[in-house]
C-alpha cells in the first residue's frame, strides 16, 4: 500500500529477489498516483525544486551506493557528480525506471498489478488453510486480499490543529500544498498577493520559491523562524564522534554532541561534518533514551536538531539569501494569534513575532507544517481502522506505530502478522527515519523479512533460503551439479551453465562475445552469482560496457543468499580487485589461487596479457611465480602454456617464449593469448616481416572474432614503423585503426598511441587525425582515468592534439589519484605540455627523469615505449642530437630495426631536424 519511494523501494527488492530465487507471487501495488516510484515528495516538476540530499547518497540500493549517479549519467547528465544536487522529478524518474526494469527482469516469476486506488481500511481474517489474510478495501474499486502486507503510506498528513477556526474555514487556507491544483489560482502570473507560509522547514522553502513573485512578499512564520541550514558547496566528509553516545543520559548526550561538534569545526572549518557523523548511530542512541528523555528532546531539542540535519541545497540557499536580501521573503518567531476574513476574499493575520504584534494582509496562508508525528485521528482511514482493531498500536510518546524491525507489533504486543511498514511510520522508534539511506536499508530488510515469512507457504520448495543455492527448483542438486571450465561445480542448471562456459572461453581465447555470453546465463538465472561476477569482471577489466558497481552487487546478493565455496571465493577475489586497493585485489587473487590454482578464469585475471588495468597487476616477478606455482594444476592446458609465453618473453627469454607460445597455437589456433606473446617475441627480436605475417595472417582467420583485434593491428603497425613502412602504417590505419573501426578505450590505447609514434617517429606527415579518436572516447576516460595505464595513454593523445587545457585537467585528477599518478602521470603530463607548446629542452628533461620509473604504470615494454620515442623526439627537436645517438645505438643493440637505423645515420650525418635548439 503505496508506491512512492519507499513502496518502490521494497517492490524493486522483492521482485529482484524474487528473480534470484526464483519464487513466484503475486505483487498488487496499490496507490491513485499515475506513476509509481514518484509519491507526494518527487512529483513536483519545478526545476527549482532539488533533493535536498547529494546525489551520491540518494541511490535506492544499499549495497549499490554509485547507483543513482550512474543513472543520470546515463540519462542525460553526463557531467553529474555525486556531490551534486540534482532536480527532485529526477529522482521519481529514476525510481520509476528502476523499478520497471526490476518488475522486467521478474517477468515469468511475479506477477506484477498496479491498482490506482487509496486503501481505506485493512482487517484481518483467519482463511480455511489457516492462515491469516488481509482485506484491503479501496477508495474505488473490489477489496484485494493479501497473504503480506507492506504500508508504504509515507508521511502522515498533519490536521491544521493549530489554525484558528475562522482559518480553516475560509478558501484561501491551503492545508495541502502539494494536493493537485491546490496552488493554482496562487500561482497564476497575474496574482502579486502577498503569501503566508505556516512553518520554516524545507516544505515553506520549497513554497517560498515556488511562489515567489517580483511584487510579492512571501511570509513565514514558526515558533522559532529558523529556516533550514545550508549543505556546503564543497562538502566534506563526515567526521565521527569518538565518544561513544549510547547509554548518555539527555544532558550528557548534548553535553558531548556540543564538544564533538565543536571539535569538528576546529579541526574542519565547518559544523556539518560533525553532524553527518552521527548519523549511523542516531537510532541507537534515540532507542537508548528514556521516554521522559526522548519527550523533552522533542520539546526542546528538534527544532535545533531539524534546522541543521535537514539542510538546503547550496543553490536553493542561495535563492533563498537573494529573496531575503530584497525583502521578498520575511521569516517571523511566533505563532498566528487572529485571522479576519476581507470582503475582497484576502485575510487579515495578526502574528506574534517574538512579542511583537504584526499585521499582514495575505491573499492565502499555506500551511508548510510539514507531516504529522502522529497517526491523525480522523484523515487516514487506513491507519485508523488498523489502531481501532488492534492489528497496531501507537509508537514512542505515540509518534508513529510500534514495530519490531518494522514488523507491526499488536494490541498484545506480539509482532506476528505478515503485515509490514518502513519509513516515516517508524519516526517513534528511530526518529531519523524519512530520508532515502535510511529507507533504502529498510526496505531491503522489510522484503527479505516477507519472502521469508512467505517461503512456508510457497510449495515444494519454491522459495528455499538455506545456504545451499543448489537445492532451489530448477538446479542441479549435489554431485550432479554442473562444472565450469576449470572442472569447478556451479549452483546453476545446466543451462546457464553452458552460458557460462561459453563465456569463460571466449575470454581464455582473447574473443568476442563474453559478456553476451555471461547476460545470457543471467538471463536463464538471475541467481547464478559467478554470472553476475563475471560480468563486473569483464567490464572493470576489459572496459565492456557493463554497470559493474551493479553487477557486482547482484553477485554479492547471490553468493548471500547460496553459493559453493568457490564461487564465494572468486566473487570475493573479484569485489576486491573491482573495489579495493591494487595491492588489495592482488592478495585476494593470490589467496583464491592458492585454494584454487586450477582456476583459469582468475589466472587470467592475475596475469593479464591484454587489459587496461596495466599488464602486469603483481609487479617484482610475481606473475611469473604465480604461472610457475599454478602450472601443475593446469598440467599443459594451451591456456597456461599461454600465459607461460607471456611471461617467459617479459622476463626477456624470448627463445623459450616462441617455443610456448607456437605449442600453444598448435593445440589452440584461436589463443589470443599465445599470438599476443608471439607478437611481443617477434618484435623485441626484430623479426618485424615475418612478425607481421603471422599477424596478418591470424587476424584474417582464427583472430576474425577477436576482441581485441585492434591490439593485435596495433602490433602489426609497430612492425611497419620499424620496417621503415610509413604506406603501410596508414594503411593499416585506415583499414583497421581509425574510429571507423575501433571507438572508445581500445581507441585511446591502440590507435591514439599509434599516431603519435608515427608522428614522433617522421612517419607520418601531414595532419593528424587525432581528433577523430578523441572524439570516440568518453571525457571521463581522458579526464579522470580510473589508473595510471589509461592515463598515460590519455596524455599521449591530449599531446598529440596539443591539448593544453585537457592536460592540465589530467594533470590535477593525477594528483589527487592513486601514488603512481601523482608521481608519474602528473609530471608526464607536464612534460606534454611543455611538448604541445614546443618548449622541446624541457620537454626532454622532465620525460629523462621520468623514463627508469615508467615500469610502474603497467602495460608492456612495446607499449611504454611511446614516452621512450617522445623523449627521442624532444632531443632531436632542441638539437640534443648525442643523447638522441646514444640511446638509438642502445636500442639497436637490443632489437634490430631499418627505421632506428636509418635515424641514426640522420643523426650523424646531421641531417635530421635540428628544431629549436635554444628553446
């Protein structure tokens, strides 16, 4: 009963859980609202209305924070932070949407209806099979019949107690502002009457700028007249306090809340982080006060409380400032003491404004009380007959119900009835308990609580809870469970299972088509949690288009609720590498392969040869050790022996590297992996012709499904350079390269890195085209890379597109970015600047200094040597020409190339560039 926020929220949980269990019901949402998800408090469509809580905390998953923010990106704002404060419809938009693709996704399992009607009354009955069921009756409409009853209802509406009677009576009091039409003849254009706002909280604000005229004065008057704080414009993080509060009677807790706060702003500069951190313990320090103490609170203490936790957005502060400065809005302490109806249908108020006597003629007075504390006694018929009959009963000093885990309790006292409500009705328990983190956290508990208290009466099975996820309907049971490819078992059927394998495979091979591989065994089971980590794997790992954060939510909520001991283990490997640290996801790797070192889906993982997190995640030969330590296990499977080339041509054996990596293809043509460390050999043994024969070759048969055939085009290029090829490069370029073929992160590594080497290398004459790739990549990605290997190939394009004020944007998020960021990619980016603007000494200097450390970035040795061929051509353009010789002479000691060769003679001949050698 209800379908705002918080009714949308326990409807997407219950039919996302649903979907992973696979139990079925029927969901009935009953609310006269056109649109679920949207409710009194996100319906307006005033732009001028905001949330009035950072964007960043407003997602309506717990376990999912980013959620929200991802949303708007998505739907319009790509710029969105999660520090802004966006439109309030926004918000309905979001919930709505969110939950239509949950009721999708539940399409077979529940059966969803939505009845546009208010529930006027609830009664309890005993049926035939024992059980007790509700009749909901409706404003319009047959009664529905529920096994499980969730009240969503929101706020209670106040009943206008205060108003004097000539008040209520009369038409232009407005008891429900938000009421449809409820302000139109108020707001018409014509209209300058002056306005009356009863209340200063964030509802009289919201009014004030929603009436606000250039000939009107908007007045507000309460008993104290404080209107709302502002949230900050650079918000801070919350600072907890470290005294412990619970227990504290109520003049030691406020004793200790002044001391904490002013600590805070102290060390801080601002109150609000001192507020924001006692947050996560308000209920338990609520629930640990005495009735007497939780009474003189509200009388004395909530106002303060109100005015400073409930703030405005800094843009609605800042309207409200100006509406102050002009005199368009006068807030008032004191109270209505006389209201005296005009002939001309105005009012005459007489306020009391903090002893003072005021008279204000108004054309309306809006009553901006804000929501009851109290089930009214006569407005909400719903509520009314669950207290008359004794299914509730009043909450704490009889503001909202009593509850037990919001769980209604009876007149008895007993919390047993399937009958459920979360949010504001909860105020008297837990006080804070209307905004979006706190209702968010309860509706996923409401929805586990009535699946549970469902599953008894779902038949056979159906909705089982236990920890073994095998055991639902629909999966293989025990030691008929399904196998991955690594011959580990999977609580799944045997379809997504063969989902699954297809995935894993195609990933082993370097191909396309994973992550429609790893949806559609998804698809077949929601619940299927290697599924779901597969995907966020492959999408923070290979940059696929997949809502990682989400995925690996859901995959967390599967291994919850059942998974073997392996799948729990890799799922935590893959959270850690997806969420923590790059030394976190290390160890967690490296422990899952300790238990599991058979497992080619992580090892492919820990050892990555084609990826955008850098090459080698375990840096100081530990990637080789662990291909060493795992070898056994795979006992010469062409994966393994894959990655044993891989590694081997790293440590520079390169003999024994084309050995493996041909022993390999042979027993798997199609190994990405093995090809990519045969390219790695031919090039660093400057075998370039017959390298980028092998190349073409693979890529025009068993590479056609590759995914990364643009890595591999991009190998097939640096053969071209050094052969001195420069036709050939932009052939290549054209054919395989350019943004007609390759687009987004692939685009900023391979051909982005590939135009810069050809320009820096005198291969490429003429304009280039590097606006082109820029435009394909998202400026996320440029800007505000997620790691250093994306940043520095983020720098080389912004450089070769002389993009200075790109670079220094790069530049800042490097130093506020992880240590190997600030120390290399921000001095890297400087030295691209001095590039972009030709101050080539410089240049060359800062890019000398920088060159030993580079290993750090990740990436290969090929690929790193870009900013190797940069600092070339900075010596040669500011006529440093020994330094250019000596370390081309060094470099053709270790690989022959015609192109180097060729270089060095122009050097010494003195005919390459001499550029501006004083610069």
């Amino acid at each position: 009963m209800g379908a705002g926020a918080a009714g949308a929220m326990v409807a997407i949980q219950l039919c996302e859980t649903a979907a992973r269990r696979r139990v079925s019901f029927d969901l009935t949402l009953i609310d006269p609202a056109p649109e679920a998800g949207r409710g009194t408090a996100y319906s307006t469509p005033d732009r001028r209305h905001r949330l009035n809580v950072p964007a960043g905390n407003m997602s309506c998953y717990p376990d999912d924070p980013g959620h929200f923010v991802r949303w708007l990106c998505g739907h319009g704002e790509p710029t969105v932070t999660p520090a802004d404060f966006v439109q309030r419809y926004r918000y309905g938009a979001y919930l709505a949407d969110t939950l239509g693709r949950a009721i999708v996704a539940a399409q077979g399992v529940v059966k969803v209806r939505r009845v546009r009607a208010r529930a006027v009354g609830c009664r309890w009955s005993t049926a035939p099979d024992g059980r007790d069921r509700a009749r909901i009756d409706l404003s319009d409409g047959p009664a529905v019949t529920a096994d499980c009853v969730v009240l969503a209802t929101g706020p209670f509406q106040a009943d206008a107690a205060w108003a004097p009677p000539a008040l209520r009576a009369s038409d232009r009091f407005v008891a429900d502002p938000w009421a449809p039409g409820a302000l139109t003849e108020a707001l018409r254009r014509e209209r300058r009457d002056d306005i009356l706002l009863v209340g200063t909280g964030l509802t009289a604000v919201d009014m004030a700028l929603l009436l606000d005229r250039p000939l009107r004065t908007v007045h507000a008057v309460s008993r104290n007249g404080r209107l709302p704080q502002a949230h900050s414009v650079t918000p801070l993080p919350a600072a907890s306090c470290p005294t412990p509060l619970q227990g504290l009677p109520l003049a030691g807790l406020r004793a200790a809340v002044r001391e904490h706060i002013a600590r805070v702003q102290r060390s801080h500069g601002d109150w609000r982080p001192a507020l924001d951190g006692l947050r996560p313990v308000t209920a338990e320090v609520w629930a640990a006060l005495s009735a007497e103490e939780r009474a003189e609170f509200v009388r004395r203490d909530s106002s303060l409380w109100n005015v400073h936790r409930h703030r405005m957005p800094p843009a609605t502060a800042e309207q409200v400032s100006r509406m102050r400065r002009t005199r368009r809005l006068r807030p008032y302490a004191g109270g209505i003491t006389s209201v005296v109806p005009q002939s001309d249908g105005s009012l005459t108020v007489s306020v009391d404004d903090r002893g003072e006597p005021r008279t204000l003629s108004v054309g309306w007075v809006v009553d901006c009380t804000g929501p009851g504390l109290r089930v009214p006694d006569h407005a909400d018929p719903l509520w009314r007959s669950l207290l008359d009959d004794g299914a509730a009963v009043p909450g704490p000093l009889a503001m909202g119900v009593g509850t037990e885990a919001g769980r209604l309790r009876d007149a008895a006292g007993r919390a047993e009835r399937a009958l459920w409500t979360l949010g504001a009705p909860r105020r008297g328990e837990l006080w804070e308990t209307t905004a979006v983190p706190e209702i968010r956290v309860q509706a996923e508990g409401v929805a586990r609580a009535v699946l549970a208290s469902w599953a008894p009466a779902a038949g056979s099975g159906a909705a089982a809870t236990g920890p073994d996820l095998a055991e639902r309907p629909g999966r293989s049971r025990g030691p008929r469970r399904p196998l991955d490819v690594s011959g580990f078992p999977l609580s799944t059927h045997s379809g997504a299972a063969a989902a699954y394998r297809t995935g894993v495979h195609r990933l082993l091979k370097v191909r396309s088509g994973a992550r429609e591989a790893f949806r559609r065994a998804v698809a077949l089971d929601p619940g299927f949690a290697l599924a779901h980590t597969a995907l966020a794997l492959i999408g923070h790992e290979c940059g696929a288009a997949v809502d990682v954060p989400r995925a690996l939510a859901d995959a967390r909520r599967c291994v919850r609720e059942g998974a073997g001991a392996y799948e729990r283990s890799l799922t935590e490997a893959v959270a850690r590498r997806v969420q923590g640290t790059r030394a976190e996801g290390d160890a967690a790797l490296v422990r899952h392969l300790d238990t599991y070192p058979g497992d080619a889906l992580a090892l492919s993982v820990a050892v990555p040869t084609i990826a955008f997190s850098g090459l080698h995640c375990l840096d100081g030969g530990a990637a080789t050790r662990l291909v060493e330590r795992t070898a056994p296990a795979h006992d010469g499977h062409w994966f393994h022996t894959s990655l044993m080339a891989f590694v081997r041509q790293e440590e520079g054996r390169f003999d024994e590297a084309g050995e493996l990596a041909e022993r390999a293809l042979a027993a798997e043509p199609g190994s990405g992996h093995a090809m990519h460390a045969l390219a790695h050999v031919r090039y660093e043994r400057g075998e370039h012709e017959r390298g980028r024969g092998e190349l073409d070759r693979w890529l025009g048969h068993q590479g056609r499904g590759g995914s990364h055939r643009a890595h591999f085009s991009w190998h097939a290029a640096l053969h071209e350079l050094a052969l001195a090829d420069p036709a050939a490069v932009r052939r290549r370029w054209s054919e395989q390269l350019s943004p007609a073929k390759v687009c987004g992160i692939r685009a900023l590594v391979d051909s982005g890195s590939l135009l810069w080497r050809a320009r820096t290398s005198d291969s490429w004459q003429g304009a280039l085209p590097i606006q082109e790739v820029l435009e394909t990549v998202p400026t996320e990605t440029l800007e505000r890379p997620a790691n250093a290997f994306v940043a520095l190939h983020a720098g080389v394009a912004l450089a070769a597109a002389k993009d200075v004020p790109g670079l220094r944007r790069l530049h800042d998020h490097a130093l506020g970015a992880d240590a190997v960021q600030r120390e290399l990619i921000a001095p890297l980016c400087a030295a691209f600047e001095d590039l972009a603007e030709e101050r080539w000494a410089p240049a060359a200097r800062r890019l000398e200094r920088l060159l030993p450390r580079l290993h750090a970035v990740g990436g290969s040795a090929a690929q790193r040597e870009v900013v190797e061929e940069t600092l070339l051509y900075a010596q040669i353009r500011c006529g440093r020409h020994e330094a250019a010789r000596s370390r081309l002479a060094d470099r053709l000691d270790r690989r022959p190339s015609p192109h180097d060769r060729r270089r060095l003679a122009a050097l010494a001949d003195g005919s390459a560039p001499a550029g501006a050698a004083t610069a």
